[in-house]
C-alpha cells in the first residue's frame, strides 16, 4: 500500500497559498530552483530542510509545520 | 460545464438542513485528473470513482464555512449562490518536479470520508500545469430553483 505524503502548513499569513487570511497546505516542498526565484538568492546561499526541499512552502519559501 | 451533488453530496446538504447531522465547518477543495474535461460522474459518484491529483507538492485546500461569501442572486433568477472568499481564489501549491492534467475541482466534507460535489473548470478547458505552475480556482455553489 503506496504510504500518504506528509502535508505541511504553510504558517505564513502572507502567503497566497490557500486563500486570504487561512492557512493554506502543500506536500514536498519548495525545490531548490523555486527557493532561488522566492528569495533571490545564489543556489550556494541556500540550505536544504530550511530553505527548500521537504516541508518548506513551494509558494513562498516559509518552512512549513507537518500537520497530525 | 459538468457539475453535480452526487447521493453523498446530497446526503451532506440534507443532513444540515432539514436533518440534524453534526455541523460541517470546513471542507475541502481537491483536484481530480480523472473523468474528462467537460465530464464528471453521475448520480453515484464518490470518491472513490475518481482519481486525485498527485502532482508534486499538491494538497487539499481547507475552506473554512465561515470564509463563504454572502448568498445571492444565481443569475438570472435560476438560483441562490455563494463565492469563497468574495471571490478570492483558492491558490493551489506550487508544481514541483512533476505536474499534471486537471479536468477539474471537487468538494470533501472536512473528514475527507464524502463527495459533496464534483465540477469541471467553466471553460470545459484541462489544466495542463507543468513544474512552476500555480492553479487558481475561485470556488462557487449554487442552488438552482
């Protein structure tokens, strides 16, 4: 049996993800190319588990907390 | 555009009201790949005759019953309606390193166990989404006289 990918809430109030105002969910995370167009910075400033990879918000880059 | 309350959708709508099932307080908004783009399931529909999207990084999208917009008018005089959020999207993850087709959105009660609804896009057009994409969908119900 294929085992459910863990989601993740994006805890930032200013992200689109979701809608307005409500948290919003995502699995995976942020690649590191998606982390270089989110924050601007060189791929060598960039931190895996922190600045992209699993559990960190494709849409804006916020690390995510794992919802129960 | 395809759309309909399957049995289990009705079942939700007629356990609020009249029937006094436990208050639903959110629900969920998903992405199904399965059917096509201008058709959905029929009357028995569930979720278990559809296909979710897996693409890299998505997940079900929580509405909160509160965040519905104000009823009103389903033109012209067909209805009642109501827009999440005034009309504010509902904006999916990010696509990571795999995308997919859409064909459109559904409706879960919060515990995911029930269909409530099932509707293709409005222009009966897939969603290819590819990596970097984002998907927006501005969620409406409507209640036909």
């Amino acid at each position: 049996m294929a085992t459910e990918p863990t989601v993740y809430e994006c805890p930032s109030t200013q992200c689109a993800l979701g809608t307005v105002g409500e948290p919003g969910y995502f699995t995976s995370g942020a690649t590191l190319e998606q982390a270089v167009m989110l924050t601007g910075k060189p791929t060598d400033e960039l931190n895996e588990g922190t600045d992209y990879g699993e559990g960190v918000c494709p849409n804006c880059g916020t690390l995510g907390t794992a919802v129960p | 555009m395809a759309a309909i309350f399957p049995d289990d959708g009705l079942d939700v709508l007629l356990g609020q009201w009249p029937k006094n099932d436990t208050r639903e307080t959110t629900a969920n908004l998903c992405l199904f790949t399965s059917q096509t783009a201008s058709t959905v399931q029929g009357h028995t529909g569930n979720l278990a005759g559809l296909t979710e999207t897996t693409y890299t990084s998505y997940a079900r999208q929580s509405l909160a019953t509160a965040t519905w917009g104000a009823l009103a008018e389903y033109p012209t005089n067909a209805g009642r309606q109501t827009v999440y959020n005034s009309g504010t999207p509902v904006t999916f993850p990010t696509v990571g390193a795999t995308g997919a087709t859409i064909n459109g959105a559904f409706l879960t009660n919060g515990a995911n166990t029930k269909l409530i609804a099932q509707a293709n896009f409005s222009d009966l057009t897939a969603v290819t989404l590819a990596t970097n994409d984002v998907l927006k969908v501005t969620p409406t119900v409507a209640l036909t006289h």
